[in-house]
C-alpha cells in the first residue's frame, strides 16, 4: 500500500515538473516566433554590387533601420529587386543586427547588333526587341526578343527565317548582344480556294478578302503574306459580304492552310445557306411616350427587299439618334429577327426599351503616340457625362477605323468610380499615313489642248499632318507639252465642327495646237481655292469655295488677232473671282472598285465678284453603279451629265469659259476636238461650246484567263455626246449635233491606284471632229 503511494507521488512529481518545463518551452517558442515575426535590425548591409550604388539598393528595399519587418516584407524586398531588371540573383538575410543583401548584378548591354538581315533594316528591328544600349541584359529578354524578330519576319512572308543570339563579354560588366539572321525565302500564296459555296464563284470571294494569290506585283502590294490574324479577318469580310448578299446563315466552317514548298495553300470552307428577303418590318416600344410612327421614316429596311445586315445596322443607328434627339438617351433599340425557313423571308421588329441608366465617366486612349487624343474623342458623339449608348460608341469606331490612321480599333469599357459609371478605354495601334510616290505615264491629250505624250509624276502626301488629322499633300508633274504644281490642305474638323476646311494652290502651263497639230499659245494658269465641306447626312455633302486664278496666253508665230483666240491672247492676262456650290451623292459599296451604289454631283458656279469673266455655269454628273450578275461578277454602269453656262452684265462669254469636250463626256475624239470651232485658212481653232450632254453605258467583268489578284478586269461600253452653242460671231458647228463611240478597256487597280486604257471608235462623228482612238487615265471617273 504505501510503495502504491509511494509511486502515485512520485508520478505526480514527474507530471508537474513536465508541466512546468513543458509550459517554459513554450513560452520561449511563442517569445521566437514572436520576435521574428517583428524582427529590427540596426544596419543594412550590401553585397555582390559592383556598378550600382547601395544607396539605391537600399532604398529599393522598402526596410529601413530600427523598423520592424517580418518575413512577408523579406520576400516582398527580393520581388521589388528582381522586378528592377538588374539583378539576376538576390538573396535577404539576417545576421545578428544586421540585413545582408547579396545580389548579383546584370551585364549592362553596350550594343545591339544585327547581322545578316537585309529586307528588314536595323532600325525596325531595334523597334522590335526589348534589349537597347544602357539597358540591363537579361536571358529572358534576349530570348523574347529572338522570337520578335522571327515574328518580325512571318510578318513580311519568311517564315522559315532562322534566328540565333550571342553574347560578346566586354570589360566592366558590360556585354554585345548580337542577333545572328538568316532570312530564307520568301513564302508565297500559290492558291486560295473556297468548299461548299455556290451563289458565287470562287473568283468573285477572292475579291472580297484581303489575302492575295501571289503574283508578278505582290513585291509591292505585300498582299500575299499570310497571318492569321488577316485570315480571322477575311471570315469576317466573307460573312459581312454574305449577310449583305441576303446569306443570313452563312458560317465560314474551317480554314486551313497548308505550307509545301516555301507556298501556302489555303482553303476556305463555307456554308452558306439559304437567300433571304425581308418580310413584315415593324417597330415596337415598352417606353412610355415615343411614338413609334413617326420612327418609320427612319428605317432602312423594307418587306420585300433582299436581306442586308448593314440595312439592319443602319436602322438601329437611325433609330437611336432620332431617340436620342427626342429627348430619350437611354432608350435601347433592339433589332430581333424571325426565319420563316418555309419561303426564306425574315420578319424584323425593332424593339424599344428602357436601357441602363449609365453615364460616361471618362474616355481613356491608349496607344496614340502621334495621333493627337481631340483627333480621336471628335469621331465620338458622345462625351464625358453624356449617357452610354452602345451603338454610338460603334459607330464611333467605325468612323476611327475608316479614317486610315490605324491598323487596330477597340474600345471596351470598364466600371467607373459609382454603379452608374462607366469609362470607356480606347486602344489604338497606329500605322504610317504618309506616303512618297513618283512614277511615268503617258498622256493622250485629255486634260489638255496638246497632242499629249509621255509625263512624270511625283507627289507627297500626309493623311495625318502633325498627329492632327490634317490632309496636306504636294504634287508636280510634266511632259512634253504640260507642267502642274499643286499644294493642297484639308482641315477635316473646322473650328471644332464637322466641317472640312481647306484650299489648294496650283500652276498649269499648256502648250495648244489648231487641227493640224501645229503649235498655236502657251497658257498659263495661277490660282487658288478656298472650300469648305458639310456632311448633312452620311451619303449627302454640301461644299462650298471661292476660286481666283489669273490666266496668261502667250501667241506662237504669227497668230491673225482678228480670230476668237487672237482676242483672246491679245487682252491676256484673264483673271477670274467666283464662287461655287455642289453637292455630292454618295453611296458607293467601294470607292476603288464600285459595285453598287451612285456617286452623283451638281455643281453651281458664279464668276464676276471681281475679275474679266462674268457668267452662271450650271453642271451635274451622274455614275449609277450595279451588279447584273454576282455569279459571273458582271457590274453595269450607266453614266448621264450635263452643264450650261451663260454670261451676264451684257458682256459676251470669254472663249476660255466655254466648255471642252474631252474623254470624260465622250472617247474617241481628241480634247476639244467636237463642236464650234473657227475656220483659220487651212486649220481650225476649236472654241467649246456653251451647253453639253453625254451619257455612257459600260459594263465591267473579270478577265477569265488571269488571275483576279493582279486586279486586271475587262470592260465595254458606248458613249454619246453633243457640245454646242457659242456666242462668237465666226464660229461654226454650233448647232446640237449627236457624237457617239463604242469601245473596249481595261481597267487595272494597280498599286500605283486605279487606272484603265480605253480603245474607242467613232460610230457618229462630224467630218470636222478630231478623232483619238485611245485614252489612258483613272479608272473610277466620278
């Protein structure tokens, strides 16, 4: 019994004497944890530096002496030091009172050398890569910029373009680091094809997308490289010209590409479903107060036509700004569409509601490093404060899209500083806007009085003078008989309106000849015009300018003073002061290669504000542009103009003022070689005429046997004119008597921009015509 209690007391002993160190134990432990959790330290210390100062070491830290720090902010000092980009190894410790940072430095990069590249300079290649002189060298980034530069060289079509990196020690830390390039061949485009599609041919989708079969002129065009980010881009333009075409279940299935000799094959396949034509089309609305008929005259789609998603687009945009100028800034216009898969019709109804009440709290551009920011916040028709409307901010970017100034646009949005606050950040990545061009032709006599003949061409231009949206271009050209000289401004937002401002400043000297080709004057032409141009709706612009010039004709030989040009030259200089008005019509699906769509102009002119010529001038154009057959990519085009001049103040009409026929009223015949004209002995001067007409019909088609991306097509068509009327007491020939010609061209949209060759042949002609058979000049002749 008692050894039982003996050992009870004994155990107890053990127990409380375990307790007791047990409870010190831990009372240290905590004490450490403690104490490195809120650790001091009396001095730091750096190592390993050689070429930064530990100052700045120091204060990188984000530690100071004599202030607690615990492991977190250890780890969150070595993050701050390799995040400078000048270390490769950093490591923090504590020894007794002290911090110890040891780092191990970067080589410092003395240059960045380029070796073996000739298609892409050193200079763009410098933009590309991430290392730079001064800068420190980092395995990482040499590695980056390795796959830059091969980037660099998919983009320009060599995508075997072998790329390797060495590193060159120097003294002091510091290192070469040279990229070693081996550019290879470039890889072409041999053949694009399209599966599954049967509304249109294969040659006539080519034309809709931007990559290119390679070519004999794909070294300037560039058009035949391949990316994919142009191929999603080109599924976009397919199903943007089907939805267009009345394709409303159009769907780009696959595309592929497929690399075998240095040329891609790519293959498009599609499915493109029935064709569509709108059906029942309403408006319908949950907000109190709008009244939905007087919204009809806003919509542009109507039952009956074929299906067109632009049509679609430009209701909701029509609809919204009528909203929005009613006073309903948050109404929300939704367009929602029902098949009858039975007869192929889609019924819309555009549905009105109440949309979010969102405010714009600002608008952030990113990426403008040249474009000025007001040049782009003017495309916007909304601004801070205003309330977010999504599709003006849509058509905001179509707008910065179509100015040319940029390869990308996007614009998202983020939340703002309330619930109602949104701030729109705008992304932009800028593309070169000017351009140098020079070039030879040869010209035929249309835009002068001379026999014509071979020129030259130069011209510098600017789409985005000084990062300000301002258009400024200077062009000179010559030949035999002709010299030009123009300097030309534009101001697109005029005292901050959507008002296009500017002038143009030309000479023009011209040799002229009678109908024997004989050389008659010189004339030479100084002026000037101030315009101005006001959109009032997206196809409708009204313009307005006031012209001067002063004229001075120069007689070759013996000229007999008694002629109508013998007056003329004897009383020169001829200035002229006037002012004009026109409007534009312009509804055109393409501005280089039109399809569809009418570019129509009248023009007012009144001269005598001032100046020797006194007269009202009177003129109006036409071009009605469509397709006859998608199928066979047929385009017809039917062309009508006319003009009239007269003189006032009871001064007779200047010969100079008078009208000349040339190849834009008829081909054919020679400038100036219709109408009134003088008898001079054995030759005639032709005078113009007071009043003309002409009108064309033409139509236009590939050239089956080459290759749609030369841009080479084909055309044929019928003109027919009449100038007459002259109020010169001597001249002939001025009563109203038909032209006509019939001919062929070819019309080539070249790189150096759109130009045709016609052949032409009289049908109806006057034994006193100058007949000229060819023509060279610009294809799209608004």
């Amino acid at each position: 019994m008692k050894a039982a209690s003996r050992f009870k007391s004994a155990v107890s002993a053990v127990a409380i004497t375990t307790s007791f160190v047990l409870a010190g134990a831990t009372t240290v432990q905590m004490s450490l944890i403690e104490t490195a959790e809120a650790a001091t330290v009396s001095r730091i210390e750096v190592r390993g530096n050689r070429r930064i100062d530990a100052d700045s070491i120091r204060g990188q830290l984000g530690i100071r002496p004599g202030q607690n720090f615990s492991q977190a902010d250890l780890d969150e000092a070595v993050r701050r030091l390799v995040a400078t980009g000048l270390f490769s190894d950093v490591s923090v410790r504590q020894s007794g009172g002290t911090l110890v940072v040891t780092v191990s430095e970067n080589a410092i990069v003395n240059q960045v050398l380029f070796q073996g590249n000739k298609k892409i300079k050193d200079a763009n290649l410098s933009q590309a890569v991430q290392l730079a002189p001064r800068r420190a060298y980092s395995r990482e980034a040499m590695d980056a910029d390795v796959e830059a530069i091969r980037e660099a060289y998919r983009r320009i079509g060599r995508d075997d373009a072998v790329v390797t990196a060495q590193v060159q020690q120097l003294t002091d830390g510091r290192v070469n680091v040279i990229y070693n390039i081996q550019e290879g061949d470039r890889t072409k485009i041999a053949d694009i094809r399209f599966e599954g599609n049967n509304a249109f041919s294969d040659r006539r989708l080519r034309e809709v997308i931007s990559t290119k079969e390679s070519n004999l002129l794909s070294f300037l065009t560039r058009n035949d490289v391949y990316d994919e980010n142009r191929i999603r881009a080109d599924e976009e333009a397919l199903r943007r010209f089907y939805f267009n075409q009345g394709y409303a279940d159009f769907r780009v299935l696959d595309a592929t590409a497929t690399l075998q000799d240095n040329k891609y094959t790519i293959v498009f396949t599609v499915d493109e479903g029935q064709r569509y034509r709108f059906s029942d089309v309403s408006i319908e609305s949950t907000v109190p107060g709008i009244d939905i008929n007087s919204l009809q005259s806003a919509l542009k789609t109507r039952s009956g036509n074929v299906y067109r998603a632009k049509d679609v687009e430009s209701s909701v945009i029509a609809l919204t700004e009528k909203l929005a100028a009613s006073g309903y800034a948050f109404a929300e216009v939704t367009p929602r569409g029902n098949r009858d898969f039975s007869n192929h019709t889609i019924s819309v109804v555009y549905s009105i509601d109440e949309g979010p009440r969102a405010y714009i709290e600002r608008i952030e551009i990113r990426g403008n490093n040249r474009t000025r920011d007001y040049v782009i916040r003017r495309e916007f028709d909304v601004s801070e404060g205003d309330a977010f409307n999504q599709v003006m901010i849509a058509r905001a970017k179509r707008r910065l899209e179509g100015l040319g100034f940029f390869q990308t646009v996007n614009i998202s949005t983020v939340p703002g500083s309330q619930p109602d606050q949104v701030i729109l950040v705008v992304d932009v990545v800028e593309q070169s806007t000017g351009e140098f061009s020079i070039g030879a032709g040869y010209t035929t006599g249309q835009t002068s009085s001379s026999g014509g003949g071979f020129s030259l061409e130069g011209s510098i231009t600017e789409r985005n003078f000084l990062g300000r949206g301002q258009f400024i271009r200077f062009s000179a050209s010559g030949g035999k008989d002709s010299r030009d000289f123009q300097l030309s401004f534009t101001e697109p937002y005029f005292l901050g309106r959507r008002i296009a401002a500017g002038f143009d400043i030309y000479r023009n000297t011209r040799k002229a000849s009678n109908s024997k080709n004989e050389h008659v004057y010189d004339r030479e032409t100084t002026g000037g015009t101030v315009r101005f141009g006001l959109p009032i709706t997206e196809a409708l612009t009204a313009q307005l300018a006031y012209n001067y010039s002063r004229e001075e004709y120069k007689g070759v030989g013996s000229i007999d003073e008694d002629t109508a040009v013998g007056e003329a030259i004897r009383e020169s200089p001829w200035t002229r002061s006037s002012i004009s008005a026109a409007f534009v019509y312009n509804t055109l699906d393409n501005p280089r290669n039109p399809r569809s769509g009418i570019y129509a102009t009248a023009a007012l002119e009144f001269a005598g504000l001032g100046g020797d010529a006194k007269f009202v001038k009177v003129t109006g154009r036409g071009n009605y542009y469509h397709t006859l057959s998608e199928d066979l990519d047929l385009v017809g085009l039917v062309t009508v103009g006319a003009g009239h001049i007269a003189a006032w103040g009871g001064e007779p009409l200047r010969i100079f003022d008078n009208f000349n026929s040339n190849d834009r009223i008829i081909r054919g015949f020679k400038y100036n070689g219709i109408g009134p004209y003088e008898e001079v002995g054995s030759s005639r001067d032709y005078l113009g005429g007071k009043t003309y007409l002409h009108g064309t019909v033409e139509a236009q088609f590939p050239i089956p046997i080459l290759p749609e991306s030369i841009g080479l097509r084909g055309a044929v068509f019928a003109d027919a004119a009449t100038l007459y009327g002259n109020d010169y007491a001597d001249a002939k020939g001025t009563d109203l008597k038909w032209r006509a010609s019939v001919g062929a061209s070819l019309i080539w949209a070249s790189p150096f921009g759109p130009l045709r060759v016609d052949y032409a042949e009289p049908v109806l002609k006057e034994d006193t015509d100058r007949i000229q058979h060819w023509n060279f000049g610009i294809s799209t002749r608004f």
